[in-house]
C-alpha cells in the first residue's frame, strides 16, 4: 500500500467493532514484522506528532472537561483528564522513553538439540492483538499503545466515555503517524464511539483479541475479569499490609510505615494496614503512630494501638478491608507473627506485603508463607514499581498467577512460540 | 494433626463444592512448603497403594463399565475408561515417573541488587490450587493429581461422570496416601459426586482456584473457557497443517506426511492437511498420495490433487476444517507459499505446522509468518509433545499465548513472586 492509501485508510469507518478487531488482527501480522529500528522510527514519529498537534488534542480535550463539568464529575477525576501543553510534553516523553526500551520480541527463551538433530528453539513472539479498556485517563491511550507497539501488537482501545473527544484526536494523531512510517493504521484502533459494545465486542473477541488488559477502578477490572471470554490479565489493586515483628528496629519500623503510607498514598502499593506483634507494641506502636500523624496520617486502630497511642479513630472490620488510597491508615495489634499472616490471609489482595524485622527466622517465614505479587523483608512496598524493578516502562502491576505476577513490562506483553529446524526427522 | 486424624478426614464429607475449593486452598500451604523429598515421599506412597489397592479399583472401574454398557457408550470410550492390572502399573508407573522429574519450586528465575542496595529475585512459587476438568478417563486423575502435587499444588478434580466410581476410589486411594505421611488429605479433592454444581463450583470459584485446566474434547474446553471466570489454561485442538513447498525433497516430503499422519493418528499433533505448492505438485502429489495410501489413508483432495493421483476422494469445504484424528487425510494444491499460508491462518488451530522444502528463504518465512504454537522446518508435526521436548511429563499442548504456549511442562503449573530482602530502604 502506498503512503497516500495508508492515510486514507485513516479516515474514521462506519462498521461494526468486530471488523476493527478483524483489521487488527490483519494489521498485527506486519507490526509482528517490524524490526526494532522500524519501531523506534514509528514511535519517535508519534512522540513527535503528539508535540506538533498539541493545539488540536487540547482542543478536543477542552470539549471532554466541559462534558466533564457539567456531567458533575469530582475534581481529582477532572484532573486526571485534563491535557495541557506540559503533560502532551510529558505523554511525548513517556513514547520516546519506550522507543528506548529493549525490544522483547525475537528473544530467545531457551533452546536445545533434540535427541534426533532437530534445533529447537523457544523464542518471544509478539501476542499479535492486545486490547485495553480504561477509564478517563487520555494519557493511558498513547501509554499503552506505544507499549503495545514496541512489544510488536496491534491494540483496540476502548477508554472511558469522558475521554472520548481527547482519545478520538490522540488515535487520530497516532495512526497518521504510522500511515506516514508506511506502517498499516490499522494496527491502532479504538471502538470507543461503540460505547459498551466495542467493550463487550473486546470482551467476547476470541481468536481476534489475543489479551485483554482492564485497567482502572476494582469494579472495571471485575467486569472485565467476569465478562471476558478472551484471555485476561488482571491488574489489581493493592490492600497491602506491614508486619511490624516483635524485633523490628524502631528506625526501619517508623521510616518504612511512613514512607509506605506517605509517599504516594494514591497508589496500589501504598501501605494501608500495619500489623504490630504484641511483644513489640509496648515499644514500637506510640513512635509509629506519632510520627504518622506527624504527616497528617489518621491511624484507624483496634483498642490496643488505642491504648498505647493518642488520637486513634477506633478501627471497624470494615477498615482492614478497605484500601483507603488516601492519609489513612490502619493498625492492628495481633498475638503472633502467624496471627499476623492470618490477617493477610484473610484481607490482602495479594499485591505487596513487607515485615520489619531483625529475627532472620521470621523474615524467611514471611518472605516464603505469605502469597502475594511481592514480598519485602525490611523494606518499604513502595518498590513494588515496574519502574523501581528497572523496567523502565509499566503495563500495570498484575496481582493474577497465570503469566504475569506483579510489575508487568515489554516482555509480559508478548508470548512464546516453538521453533524446530530438521532435517527429514520422523518420530520412531 | 495426627496421623490418625488425618484418616479421619479422608472420609466422605457431605457438604458444599465451595467448602471442598476452600480446604484445598487451605491445604495449599502445606504442599507448597514440602520439600522435594517429601513430595517424592508421597508419589511413590501413591504409586505403592495404586498397585496394591489394585482390586477394590478394578472392582469400582467394572461398575463404571457396566454402566457404561447400559448407557450404550462407545467402544472407543469404554476402552478409555477400563482400567485393569497392567494399566494400573502403567499409572503408578507415571506417578513415580513424575516423581523422578526436578521440583520446579523455588526455581530463581532472575534476580538483581536493586539501585537501593535492596537484594531482589523472581522465584517460581506454586499456583496454590489448580483445577481440573476432564473427560472420562480415570487415568487423568491420576495424572493431574501427581503432577500438580510435584508442582506444589493442591488440585481439585471433577472428571467425567461415566468414570465416577473409578475417580472415586483412586481419589480415596491418593488422600490415604497423602494422610499416612501427615500431609493434609485434603490436597486432593473430587468434586464429581456434585454432578455440573462440582464443575461450576470450579469455574466460578475466584480466590480458590488459581488455575483451571479442561482437558478433552474441543466442546467441553470452549465450555470451560466461556463460562469460567478462573483463569484457565485452554489446552486445544490440533488442526494440523503440512505445507510441501515448491523445493521440498521427494523423500522428506514423503516421509514426513506419512509420519505425521500414521505414525499416531488419534492426537492432536497428527496432521490433517497437506498444502503442496503448485511448481511442486506434478513431481510431488503422487508419491505422497500413493504412500499414504499404501498405509490406509484415505486422501480427501481438491481438483488438482484428484487430477494428479488416483484413489482420491473429493475434499469439501468442510475438510479443510476438520481434526480427523483418523486414517484420512486433506490435501489441496496452492498457488504459492503465501496462499499456503492464507490457508493456514483461515483453518489453523495454532497448534502445529510444519513446511517442507529446500529453500532457507521459504523455510525462515514460513516459521517467522505461521503464528502456531510450535512450527517446523522439514520434521515431523508429531514432534510437539512434552517428552519429546524433554520435559519429562505433560498437563497437555496450550494453544493460547497466554501464560503457556506449546507442551506444557511442571514448570507451566507454576506462577513466580517477587522477593525483596533489604536493611531499611524507603523510596526516595
């Protein structure tokens, strides 16, 4: 196809959800092909079409704010959609960061010389279509695109409706970028103008739609996780907990409670509950608190933090499940380090979970009983980051134990395939 | 718990699929912390008890079988369903076999000293719970019951119900063994005697299950993979295809097909359509037809292929799509390598295809191109099997990308966890 075809393939068509996956799939086939250079060429296109059309994405994203307003959605979530020159500066960066990344496709996994002579070789292919569905966050189109892409996918996008004008203009501007690379468009798509039908057509696209990435809120993920027929990975939110053993050192104790809680109290791997071994609680539970509050932390405890510490809200059942994502926290005295893990057993969402300790037994009990995604001895669970991991990019951190556990980067977004090369073997 | 006790707990509980899925995930923790002596322990006190306990189970398979009969199941199924002396060894026979195999748990995958000084590593850690559902063969729950126990799981059966007293008393047989080395019986589950409930129990049961794999006829795994809302290891059917490219030798050619279709025609890596590219077809089709026939094979060929040998039945649409796991055949001449492949992306089951041909250029496309689990240049399709890989055992052939792809090894009955051991690091 020429250049000219490409873009005019660009242009926006009235069909149906399934014929964007099919053309998807088609498109996947070519984006399999490309090589690490070509991709980087793309990219570094789109990063920069991103900066020229500036003005034309927070035009259309200046017509999702005002949708937004009057539709009377919150303030954070408002934020969260807006686009200005920076952040577009910032969504450019983030592209280009990618384009750097090494490219997992054509890995070799492992390989051997079968009995008989044949080589074999597992290397890492492409998923071939990766779908995505999100909420209102427009920088998470071009995110998960770029990913997609240097992971050598196709993708279909379906973000959330009050994002529709931003991500109709962002899918635009990225699809032009490849049509002018001579890379087929298709291999972007959005079904956002079907509204829950592109949804459920990503949701029920078997043998179109490769993997399916729910990114959002616990209830988004959970329809997805429900509703799919095709293959999902779940990415999950963090109710993530600190054991403080009867033998942590006061000083690892407060700074990892409070860096865990205070640094980024936003985000999944947050702390939100600290569990305190009651030998300890004489000595460690007052500090800890203090210097919570310090950071105008509210520390949601049972009677024994209550008795040991003052402005304590009382802590509800309701409180060990919650994550609160916000300067709260709770505490919680328990008899034992397996009491402690009890507790975890019974509330944790399996993302992250740390204990302080100086008791070598202790921490390897927890570090090899406790299941979740992560495990820290001594150590704050703000590390669980794709980044932190060195990454250098995040799909989302997976909190499912079928192909990705934990931070997910380029290689968690591609999958395997067998490779035999013979000379006439037949099996005996 | 005593020895005694244990026993106790072997016997049949009267109470809900959703109490069984909750005490293996319970008994989960204890089989993940066995060592791999204790483990080996255990298969070989299975495999002792299969062959003394061989009586009460023939006894127990003769009701099935009688059963069987009246219901006027096939003879195929009821040959699949007997059990008796040699097959029994040949099962305990397994299970030691699984028993000699590397424990996959504990495995580091990689590792690195974080940035912070942080020492962290991937380690391959069990599912917890697998699932298992399956067709009327005793001999699988056997099987899956000693793999996913060497993998570190608990697991939690529901076969067919034509093999319900046979499942019954070898799950009795297995739990026994498992007490009578202090390890919780209720590792081992069935959930056959709740009928569909037990099955749905499985597929629906998020937070007990980790994994769930079907395992059988391509209408019970599409059932399994739309209705459950676990993960699930769709293991597939083999569609499979064979392209003789222009250049392919006489006697690979020959000598692969017939080996891929003879050899074992009944599995799902035998193959069932021949794709000859038309430059070839005078020098190759009628060889090749002539060989399969002399084994038995009924060839079912378009046009081309009628006109070029004798004895050729006429291929239909149809054929093109069917796993004939017989002694027939498709063969259909094509204008080219890419129509070949066209062919294969319209009929494929991504399980296996294989080219033959002298060209490298031809070769290495076809094995970039084919998106199949495993691909092959001039060998034999019935090469994708886990012992031929080498892995020892085989949970069956993923034909999806996700998680595993190809034969699937103990280590795919695995997930991993990141573990992060540091001295008071906090994030910056």
């Amino acid at each position: 196809m020429t250049a000219d075809a490409l873009l005019a393939s660009v242009t926006t068509q009235t069909d149906t959800p399934e014929d964007r996956l099919r053309r998807a799939k088609t498109a996947s086939r070519a984006i399999a092909r490309l090589t690490s250079d070509e991709k980087a060429a793309v990219l570094h296109a789109i990063a920069d079409a991103l900066v020229s059309d500036a003005e034309r994405i927070i035009a259309a994203n200046a017509d999702d704010l005002r949708r937004g307003e009057t539709d009377g959605i919150g303030a954070s979530l408002l934020d969260r959609l807006r686009l200005d020159g920076a952040r577009i500066d910032g969504l450019a960066g983030a592209v280009r960061q990618v384009a750097s990344l090494p490219d997992p496709v054509g890995e070799l996994v492992r390989g051997q010389r079968m009995y008989n002579g044949v080589m074999l070789e597992q290397r890492r292919v492409p998923f071939g279509v990766v779908g995505a569905i999100y909420e209102a966050r427009p920088n998470v189109t071009v995110d998960i695109a770029a990913i997609a892409l240097q992971a050598g996918n196709a993708v279909v996008l379906r973000g959330g409706s009050a994002a529709r004008s931003s991500n109709e203009v962002l899918v635009d501007v990225m699809r032009r970028s490849l049509a002018a690379h001579g890379v087929d468009a298709e291999a972007i798509q959005t079904v956002d103008d079907f509204g829950r039908d592109g949804a459920r057509a990503l949701m029920h696209g078997r043998g179109l739609v490769d993997v399916l990435v729910p990114r959002g809120s616990a209830g988004l993920i959970e329809t997805v996780v429900t509703e799919s027929t095709v293959p999902v990975i779940e990415t999950g939110a963090g109710n993530v907990h600190i054991v403080l053993d009867a033998s942590a050192p006061d000083d690892w104790a407060r700074d990892i409670v409070v860096n865990a809680k205070v640094q980024r109290p936003s985000v999944c791997n947050a702390a939100e509950t600290v569990l305190v071994v009651r030998e300890g609680a004489a000595r460690l539970v007052a500090p800890v608190v203090e210097a919570l509050q310090r950071e105008g932390v509210t520390v949601h405890g049972d009677e024994a933090v209550a008795s040991l510490a003052g402005g304590v809200v009382p802590a509800t059942e309701e409180d060990w499940a919650t994550e609160y994502l916000s300067l709260d926290i709770a505490m919680r005295v328990v008899d034992s380090l397996d009491d402690a893990m009890e507790h975890i057993r019974a509330y944790s969402t399996g993302h992250t979970e740390s204990i302080v300790t100086a008791d070598v037994r202790n921490a390897e009990r927890f570090l090899a009983e406790v299941d979740s995604a992560a495990v820290f001895a001594n150590a704050s669970t703000r590390f669980t980051d794709g980044g932190e991991f060195g990454f250098g990019a995040e799909v989302g951190i997976s909190t499912q134990k079928l192909h990705a556990r934990g931070p997910m980067g380029l290689p968690e977004l591609t999958s395997t395939k067998w490779v035999g090369r013979g000379s006439g073997q037949v099996r005996g």
